[in-house]
C-alpha cells in the first residue's frame, strides 16, 4: 500500500488547482451520450462503471499530488461521473456493475483530503442555471446539482459553485426567480451552494444583495469583477464577501489571456500575472 505523504506546511492564502493537468500523466475520463446510446443497456452499464472507477483513482491521484506539493484546494472536475444526468443516458450509481469500489474509491478520497487539509469544491457547468424562465432548464439544473451534491458527501467537498444566471431583461426579478428555487434544493445541496459574480451580468453588489437574502456564500472572483465593475473597490469586496462566510471562505483570481490591454479580457491564461493580485 502506498504510505501518505506527510502534509507540508502551506501558506496562510490556501492555493489551489483546477480540474485539470497539463504536464502530470493525471486524466479525467469522459463519454458521449451519443456513443453510450450505441450501446445495450449492458454495455452501456459495464462502459461508463469503468469511466467512473478510473475517474475515482484519478481523483486520488490529484490529490496526492495535491499533498506531495503543499497545494491546498482542488476543483474536481463536474463530469467526474460522466452523463450522469443525461435524459437518456443517465444513470443511478448504484446500477452501475462497480457500485461498491466506485463510493469506496470516492470516500478514500475524501478520507485522503480531510488526513492531509486540501479542500475540494464544485463549480458545475454554466448550463445550470436557477433562474431560468424555462422549468425544464431549472429542473434539469437542480437534478445537475444534487448529482454534485452525492459525489460531494461521499469525497468531504464543502463548495458546490455556481454563477447568477442570466437577467432576462430585469435583475431583480431574475434574483428573486433565484432565491425561490434555493428552496427547492435538498439540505446536502443547500449547505453547500455558494454564488460566484460574473464577467457578463452579475457584479458582487449584485450577489451581495442575494447572499443577504439567501445566506447562500459569496465567491469573490476578482477577475470577473475587473472585466464587469461595480461601486466596490476590489479591498471592499473581498471584506464584504469574507462576511457572507460562516466557514473559510472561498475565492477565485485569473490573468486575461491577452493582458489587460489585449482583445476580450475575459478569457482566461493559463497562468497568472503576478501583478494581478
């Protein structure tokens, strides 16, 4: 058995890695609805077992990487469990030939990251999205987030992150559209579901005002914030979004991928610029 690494001692500011590797040989695997709909139910079952079994030990791998590097926080990936909530290509874990080894390779995980401090979080795709005028959308958004909500007991993730949504043609109504399905979420869905600002429609004053409403937890993304501005400087919004905590808070930086000065700044580097922070 391969002994844990022991736990480095990290900085004060707990960094953290997104989703995906460049250089380690550490790979999330994935499918299409199209291919598994080819398939017998079957092989349909006995092809997508495989995927989430191997996306389990990858994740283990992550975050062993993640210890051996004193890195403190990890996204895991949204298509960890691949289609899951697919209409017709979806599935429940528990159908699946490798049930067992799948939740327990999972909740080694999560046993991994508590023994060695790295958080893990969510931030699920932006066709989630809570306060759309379409009930099939907002339906299919809540079954979205309460798959994240399963994988996120069984591996200890504390964030489960989302953005605002659109305005279709009036915010504060949008808002409240917003406020009204957090009801309908479970409590393993709730306790975890934080709010992010945008680049496009949703500045941190706005989500302030939700967060007040809700208690939902801000995520302070500076580099949206820079791309849409608001009345906040970047040091009152960061204060501000640290007090809609009741945990260690969470936020996120970037560097445009172009500079500041380059075409669409929203895009993001790969790195970051150094004077971004």
């Amino acid at each position: 058995m391969k002994q844990s690494p022991t736990p480095r001692r990290r900085p004060r500011v707990r960094w953290g890695l997104c989703c995906q590797f460049a250089i380690e040989p550490i790979q999330f695997r994935t499918t299409t609805a199209t291919s598994l709909l080819r398939l017998s139910l079957t092989e349909r079952l006995r092809k997508v077992s495989d995927l989430c079994l191997a996306n389990a030990e990858s994740l283990l791998a992550a975050l062993r990487y993640c210890a051996e590097h004193a890195i403190g926080c990890f996204r895991i990936p949204s298509s960890i469990l691949p289609i899951k909530t697919h209409p017709e290509a979806g599935y429940r874990v528990d159908d699946l030939p490798d049930a067992t080894s799948i939740i327990e390779t999972f909740r080694r995980c999560g046993d991994f990251a508590a023994e060695q401090d790295i958080r893990t979080s969510f931030h699920p795709d932006q066709f989630v999205v809570l306060n759309s005028p379409r009930e099939d959308v907002v339906a299919r958004s809540i079954q979205d987030l309460e798959y994240h909500a399963e994988v996120a007991e069984w591996v200890g993730a504390d964030v489960i992150n989302i953005h605002g949504g659109g305005a279709y043609g009036n915010k504060g109504s949008a808002l409240a559209a917003f406020a009204c399905n957090v009801n309908r979420l479970s409590e393993g869905v709730r306790s975890r579901l934080t709010i992010e600002n945008d680049d496009k429609t949703y500045t941190p004053s706005d989500l302030l005002s939700l967060s007040r409403f809700t208690g939902l937890p801000v995520v302070y993304d500076v580099h949206h914030h820079r791309c849409l501005p608001d009345e906040l400087s970047i040091e009152d919004a960061t204060a501000a979004a640290i007090d809609t905590w009741n945990r260690e808070p969470l936020f996120h930086i970037s560097s445009p991928l172009a500079g500041w000065s380059g075409p669409k700044p929203a895009r993001h580097h790969d790195e970051i610029d150094i004077n971004d922070f």
